[in-house]
C-alpha cells in the first residue's frame, strides 16, 4: 500500500538541513558520555528578556489567549512601527506592519503573494537554505547565484542585471546574511533597489539579524533606500536580537497595496500568529528589555572578536570580517576537500559540532563550515582550543 502513494514532486526535491542533522549526531555523542561543545546552531544562547517573560505570564493569567487579526493586535503593529522611527529612523505606517508566525512565515507569505509556477527568485550562493525552500515549495525557480569575498558575500546590482532573464520575478537578499554574517553596504543596497526596480522586479530583504549589527548603527534599507521603500517588502523577526526563538514571532514591512491579500494568504494559512507571543513581545520594546538585548548585543561582538582571530590563527580561510548576525563562514579547504566529512570527522575527534557549506548552497560548499558563536566565551574558547589539538594531531 505504502509503495503506491504518489508524493508530490516537490518534497523529493527539497534537501534535508543538515544542521539539524550534524545537531542529532552531536545529542548521540553526548548521550554516550561524549562532551561537545555546540557550533552547529543558529540560536542565541541567552534566555527571553524578564520583562517580556512577564508580559507573558501576565497576559497569560488575564486569559488573553484567543484568536486575533491574521495581521496581528494593533498594538504590536504600531509598536514595530514606533521602533523603526526611534531607533532606525525611518517613518513605518503601522498599516504597513504585518506580525507573522516567525519570519519563515514571513518568508512563505511574501513568496505565495509573488511567485507563480516557474518564475524566478534570484538569491546568493552562499545563502540560507530554507530561503531557496519556500521558493521551490511554491513551484517558483530559486536562483543562487554564486557570491565569494569580492562582493562581501553578497549580490550586487550588477551580478542581478547580468542573470535576470523574462522569468526572473525579484530578489531576496539578506542583510546580515546567514551563514556569512556579512551586510550589503548602503551605496550597493541602493543600487541593487534601484536596478530591481528598473527592471520591474521585486526586492525582498531579510533584516532578522539587523538588530546584531557591530560595525556602527544598523540601518535598515527603508531608510536606505527611502526612494523604493514604498515598494519593498522587509521581513524580520523577535528571534535573534530579542531572543524569542520558540515563540515563533516575526513581522513583514509590505508595500500598503499588498497589505489585504497578505491578510488573506494568512488567514488561510495559520489563521494568526501565537496570541501569547504577540502580548509577550510589546515588552520587546520598553527600555529595560532594549537594555538587556544592547548588553547581549556586545556580548556577541566580543565573542565574534575572539572567535575570528582565532580560526584565521588556525588556518581557515576568513577573508570578511562577519559584520552582524552570529556566525563564522570560514574556508576550510586546507584541512578537507569534503566539508561534510570534516565536520564529521572534527565533531568525533575533538567533540566540536559546526555545520558543512553543503547547507549553504552549491558555490564552494565543500570548502566551507559555518561557525556559530551563539555560546558562552568560555565554551568558544574551549572549542576553539579542541579545534587546534585535533588539527595539529590530523596535520601531523
């Protein structure tokens, strides 16, 4: 019976994350008595904000717990929007907000409302792997196009001008990216807005890891591109900078026009986002919790700091300094020509668990591991110290 069920086409294309995959074997290893010290996931290790605990447990008590608007309570919307006027200065309609259930959601609205059967999204290779997913679900062509050190890891106007074709529909860029942590610098996020543009396309930026910036002040390309940003969709989450990872909460800034036929993608797809995390996150945004979130913020920038230096001091190959986000794209082609199995053979000989360039894309994948310094500094640097020894130990 099992045999003659027919599976539609798009699940036999879409790979595994292999991150998940490299966590089990690490939980395997631990559970036979194995330390290991964890790389391999994207998560911040810090605990939700009290305050936003608190706003929880309050909202909790009172009940409020039921269904609400597809586009989220109004009081978040027009809280994201406040956020953006005082601290990336730009001007946000709370119309425009859109509160989702996590970016992924985010991701797959905007993708429903844009792709039709073959149109093409043009992204980065290397880039974050479900991104390519929510494309290919929605039977769309995601394009990666291969990007290295010379344009930060990133697409550029030019790179998006020479392999747009009829089909091509927009761009999705990330900005900080995962898993490079690099930042499409503002001259080049204006010109690539103003090429999409000239060519009829849309662009769609991920901001999640914008709050994590260390190299001055973030800004968000609505205040970069103030001329197209009523066209552009930005999508962002409560995950990373204010640590909300399980409670599934993001958000999309969308152009006014499209704001209905979001609502509608939404209401059918999950009804709404989690009451409880919406009334939890308005806590996001009082100064007590923008206090803590900062202070982590530059716990980051520290490890990143130590880690960087420390694996170029190794021998990988980091040729960009990660400019936000929480992540080390390194080149690990000195040690291995198969990315996979070195980070097999490191999370069984030094007990380091990182994530292969497989995940990543096509471009070099089997040169590169993805670190992530979402551990505390004397972890990382216990890692970084089992590193060596295994390296020094296979090199001879």
């Amino acid at each position: 019976m099992e045999s003659r069920i027919n599976l539609a086409a798009r699940v036999r294309e879409i790979a595994p994350f292999h991150v998940m995959e490299v966590q089990t074997a690490a939980r395997a290893l631990e559970a036979a008595g194995r330390s290991v010290i964890h790389m391999e996931i994207g998560e911040p290790d810090f605990p939700t904000p009290a305050p936003v605990l608190a706003a929880a447990h309050l909202a909790l008590a009172d009940g409020r717990v039921h269904y609400t608007s597809a586009l989220g309570i109004p009081e978040l919307r027009q809280a994201i929007a406040r956020h953006y006027a005082d601290h990336l200065g730009v001007a946000v309609a709370p119309e425009r907000v859109i509160v989702t259930a996590g970016s992924s959601a985010a991701l797959l609205l905007v993708m429903a409302l844009l792709v039709n059967r073959d149109d093409r999204i043009l992204l980065s290779d290397p880039g974050y792997p479900c991104n390519r997913q929510f494309v290919r679900i929605l039977e769309g062509d995601p394009f990666g196009i291969p990007v290295g050190p010379e344009t930060g890891y990133q697409l550029s106007a030019d790179l998006i001008e020479r392999h747009w074709t009829p089909r091509t529909r927009g761009v999705l860029i990330a900005s900080p990216s995962n898993p490079t942590g690099t930042m499409v610098p503002p001259d080049a996020m204006r010109r690539i807005a103003a090429t999409v543009e000239r060519l009829s396309g849309r662009l769609i930026v991920d901001e999640i890891y914008l709050g994590l910036s260390y190299d001055g002040a973030p800004h968000s390309v609505l205040s970069i591109a103030e001329a197209f940003a009523d066209d552009l969709f930005v999508v962002s989450s409560f995950s990373k900078y204010f640590n909300m990872t399980g409670w599934r909460l993001g958000w999309i800034v969308a152009p006014e026009r499209h704001v209905r036929d979001l609502e509608t993608l939404a209401q059918n797809l999950y009804i709404c986002p989690p009451t409880l995390s919406q009334r939890a996150a308005l806590a996001c945004f009082e100064p007590a919790t923008l206090a803590i979130v900062e202070e982590r913020r530059q716990a980051f920038r520290d490890r990143r700091d130590f880690l960087v230096p420390a694996l170029r001091d190794l021998g990988f190959g980091i040729p960009v300094m990660p400019s936000g986000g929480f992540f080390v794209y390194a080149d690990s082609s000195r040690f291995s020509a198969d990315s996979q199995r070195f980070c097999r053979d490191v999370l069984e000989g030094a007990g380091v668990a990182i994530t292969p360039g497989l995940d990543f894309g096509t471009h070099r994948a089997s040169d590169h591991v993805r670190f992530a310094y979402t551990i505390e500094m004397a972890r990382l640097e216990e890692g970084v110290a089992r590193l060596g020894r295994f390296l020094r130990a296979s090199t001879g």
